[in-house]
C-alpha cells in the first residue's frame, strides 16, 4: 500500500506544549535519553557548520538545556575543539538524562565565573531553555552582562537564555546569539520581539520526536505560511466575469486622500472584480482624476453618511474598508464614526484600520457592539493601545502579557469579535475563536508611510473575493511581505501595489497547480 505522508501545518509550540509532545514521544517508545542525545548532537552539528574550530566555553544550567550543553560539549571534544565547561546548579537537581550526560563529559566542569570568557571565542549557551521562570540573577545574570559587554559570539541551545520562548518577551537582560538551535518545532518566541531579533539564525532540529504526536495537542498558533490558506485562495475563474470577483468600496476622507487612494489600488492588485472610492464631494475632483481602474462616488459634504447608505443599498457592494485617510479633526471624527457603524450595521465584510479605530478611542465598546458580520481590525501598537486600554493598561492583566503581542492580539480579538491584526515587525493575526498566526515575511523596509494603508486595501480585496476574515487577513499580510521582499530597499507604499503582480505569480506557480 502507497504510504501517503500527511502533511502537517506550520505550528508553534509554547513551553507547555513542547513539553507534551516531548512526553508522547516518550510515550510512542523514543527514550527521553535518545532525545536529549539528539538535541546535543544537532547543535553540535549545526556549530561545526557554521564555526571552524576555536576556544568554546558551554555554560550548562540547572535543568535540561544544561542537560543539553553537556552533549555538545562531548561532541565538540571528540572532534579535538578546544572545550571547556561551566556548570551552574548541583548534579542531585539534575534529570536522569542530564545527569547521565554530565557524567559522560570527560572534561573539567568548572563553576561560573566570568573570567573563563578571557580565553572564549564562542559561547555555547546551554543555561535555560523552556524552563525558564524568572529574570536571571546572580552568577548566570553576571554572565549574561559580561557576554553582552564582550560582544561574545554565542551559540544559544533552544532559546538565548533570558528569553521566553513562549511570548518572546525577555526576562532581564539577554546575550544575543548568532545562531539558536531548537528543536522539532519553533516556538512563538522565535518570531516574536525582541525574541526574534536575539535568535540570530534560527536552526529547528529534528530530534526523532515523531510528527504524529502533533495529533494528540490542540495547537491553535501557526506561523504564517501560504499551507494554511492558499486552498481558499481565490483565483480567477476562466468561466468567471468581475462580479464573482466581489465590489470592495473603499471610504475616502476630505485631506489624505493619497492614503484610500493606496488601499483602493491594493484591493484592485488583489482581484477585487470592482472597487468604488466613496468621495466627499468636496475632494470627489482629486479622487477622480488620480483614479483610473477605480470607479469615484461622490458623497455629499452635509448628509453624506445618507449617501453612503445609498451606496450600501446596492448588494453587490460586498466588503467595505473604512479607516485610511478618512479623518479624526473636528466633524469628521463623528463622520468617520458614523460610516464605520454603518458599514458594520450592513453586515457585510469590514476592514477597520486607522483612523476608523482611533475615532472610537473614547468608548471602544460602541465599536465593538456594533461587529456582528465579518470584520478585521488593523490597529498598530498605538491604535491597540488607545482601543484596548485595559489589555495594555489593567493590573488584572498578567503583567507579562504586555510583551506577550499573541496574548494582547488574542484577548483583543475576544473582547470585540473581530479578527485582530496587530501590525509591527512581527504582526499577529487573532481570531475571536482563539486561532492565532504570526508572521515572520516582513523585511525592514515596510515601516513606511502608507504601507499599512496598501496592507487594508489587499486584505478588502480578498473579502470581497469571499475569503473568510482570518484566511484573508493572513494571506494579506503574507503578501505585502513578500512584495516588500520583491522590492527591497528604497520600497515605498506606492510600489507595493504595483509589484504584487510578480509575488501572485510566483506564488501561483508554487501553489496553485496542486491546489486546483
Ligand atoms: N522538551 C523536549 O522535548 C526536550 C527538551 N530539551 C531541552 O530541555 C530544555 C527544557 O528543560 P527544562 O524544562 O529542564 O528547563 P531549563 O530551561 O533547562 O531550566 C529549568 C531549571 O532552571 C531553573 N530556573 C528557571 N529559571 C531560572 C532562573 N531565572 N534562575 C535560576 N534558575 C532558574 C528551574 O528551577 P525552578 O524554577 O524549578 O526553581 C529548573 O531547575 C529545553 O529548552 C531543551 O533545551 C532537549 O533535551 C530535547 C527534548
Ligand atoms: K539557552
């Protein structure tokens, strides 16, 4: 019989979950001993790939991550690299694994003291891993310090010790590494900051845990990768015309009106069939001249909220995007308000960014009343905190989560029944059922002005197209990081459109032919 390999999604493991599966690999027959050997081996493997050989100093914790340095160190020695050994914690705490390795070590174990970095060019940091539970201090604290002042290249073994691996936040002080070595899965603290930016390289090993364990955990965080939506995708069909392609209509406010202008060229590149730019009369001129493919309502300056209900009569308008350039000052604060609870009142597909959540900063709750239907909110860090104080702000609030981005995202989308993205470097894509992705495409060069408005534009676009909010948003923010990687540096918001072409080609040609 013809073995079909089942094929298993990009998932990110917390500390707990990592220690489950590890316990049903033990359970399935792999003995915690072999994996513990295997950890040790692959990140000595992955050190003599990276690094020739040079004075390297193993500094082992307490727990399993020690455990873990005691491996490498054997096999670095047995390869004649000149090793030596600090071990902080007493063999009686030891695991039996750990404690077996310990004993295997053939070298001299010494006690930490930063004076062993005078002769070290490369720091195996093996002191702690998902056991960590609280900032460093004393001796390992000492070490960190004088690693960071020395700017030591480190080897950090599952995550750079001080870093939780689970939010990403850092417990204290952290010594970056150039290269972290964990295993069988990532975990949401590799992708999260400052998590992410003290990982270095990030090497998963395999360590023989099988993948069917993955079967016996209810995992609810991904990373975000095109296996997880691109079979929604929405491809044109040949039998297809522009209205099975969805009518997005994007609200344009009365000054920036470069930002809607962004977002409705980014619904257009992402196949909405039609998208219809709602203009205040007064800027309805500027619209339509800098408009081609985009057709230009004009709403009228005085009742203009009625002219948007005359738009939303017509059925076919069926996602709506409220939020860039449509305006906080004065009146246009109660506008803005005032179309996003319309468009809500609809029904339809929503897309909230900007403006359009800031307007809603005094009593976030009317907001959040009014999601009934479909709808993805875009806030960045200070839009999030201005509509969800008391995520950010409450004593209630375990006071780690204000570094924990998956935690934040996840209570936020719970509390207003939206999918939530949270914007930045590492954006957190949160479903109100608890589903989570993170992703990891985003180069540098899309912190800039207008980017986030093309970003609400390409998430509509799909809506329109009948993607369920959460596939949407994420192959959205999927997308503009990869059109800001096809672009690179010099990007501005305005490229962004116009490149996608190229990434939804290539994306196609690598997906589409198996997912017809
Ligand atoms: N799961 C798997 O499949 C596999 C896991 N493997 C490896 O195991 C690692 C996890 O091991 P682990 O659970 O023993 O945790 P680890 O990080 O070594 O430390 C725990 C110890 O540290 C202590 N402690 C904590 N914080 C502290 C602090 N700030 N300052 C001082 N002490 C502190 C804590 O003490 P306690 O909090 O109980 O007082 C406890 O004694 C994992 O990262 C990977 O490398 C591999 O072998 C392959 C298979
Ligand atoms: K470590």
């Amino acid at each position: 019989m013809e073995h079909i390999r089942k094929q298993y999604p990009p998932f990110l493991l917390t500390a707990n979950e990592m220690g489950k599966a590890d316990q049903a690999a033990v359970v399935a027959g792999v003995p915690a001993m072999d994996l513990m050997a295997a950890a040790g081996k692959a990140v000595a493997d992955a050190v003599v790939e990276r690094w020739s050989e040079r004075p390297t100093l193993v500094l082992c914790g307490p727990g399993n991550n020690g455990g873990d340095g005691f491996v490498v160190a054997q096999h670095l020695r047995s390869m004649d690299w000149p090793v030596r050994l600090a071990f902080l914690g007493s063999v009686d705490g030891l695991s039996t694994e750990a404690a077996h390795f310990y004993r295997a070590w053939q070298g001299d174990i010494e006690p930490f003291s930063t004076d062993l970095l005078d002769q070290t060019k490369l720091v195996i940091d093996a002191m702690f891993g998902a056991g960590l539970a609280r900032p460093l201090e004393g001796n390992a604290r000492d070490m960190v310090d004088a690693m960071i002042t020395r700017n030591i290249t480190v080897c950090a073994i599952d995550v750079p010790s001080g870093v939780d691996g689970t939010t990403g936040a850092a417990l204290g002080k952290v010594a970056p590494a150039e290269l972290t070595v964990t295993f069988f899965r990532k975990k949401p603290g590799h992708l999260l900051f400052p998590g992410r930016g003290l990982c270095g390289h990030l090497v998963v090993a395999d360590i023989g845990i099988p993948e069917s364990v993955l079967d016996e955990l209810t995992l609810q965080t991904w990373e975000n990768r095109p296996e997880l939506w691109c079979q929604y995708y929405p491809w044109p069909r040949l039998d297809g015309h522009k209205y099975h392609r969805g009518h997005a209509v994007v609200y344009g406010g009365e000054t920036m009106t470069g930002a809607s202008r962004l977002t409705a060229r980014g619904a257009m590149r992402v196949g909405a069939g039609l998208v219809t730019l709602a203009a205040p009369i007064k800027a309805w001129a500027v619209y339509a001249t800098a408009l081609t493919g985009v057709m230009v309502a004009k709403l009228e300056v005085s009742q203009e909220s009625e002219d948007f209900d005359v738009l939303l009569l017509d059925p076919r308008h069926n996602a709506i995007v409220v939020g860039p350039g449509a305006g906080l000052a004065g009146f246009e604060r109660i506008r803005t308000r005032k179309i996003v609870l319309k468009a809500l009142a609809t029904g339809r597909a929503t897309v909230l960014d900007a403006d359009a959540l800031s307007a809603f900063s005094d009593d976030p709750q009317i907001l959040f009343d009014a999601i009934n239907g479909p709808c993805v909110m875009t806030p960045h860090d200070g839009e999030f905190a201005r509509l969800f104080p008391e995520i950010n702000k409450s004593p209630e609030i375990n006071k780690s989560h204000l570094d924990d981005k998956l935690t934040r995202a996840r209570l936020a989308a719970k509390q207003s029944g939206a999918v939530v993205v949270l914007k930045g470097a590492d954006t957190v894509i949160a479903s109100p059922d608890g589903r989570a992705i993170i992703n990891s495409n985003a180069p540098a060069d899309l912190a800039t002005g207008g980017s986030g408005d093309v970003l609400a534009g390409f998430i509509v676009g799909l809506l329109a197209q009948g993607m369920a909010p959460f596939d949407a948003a994420s192959a959205a923010v999927w997308m503009h990081g990869e059109v800001g990687n096809e672009i690179g540096s010099g990007l501005i918001a305005e490229d962004l459109p116009d490149h996608l072409p190229k990434v939804l080609s290539a994306f196609k040609a690598q997906y589409f032919s198996s997912h017809q």
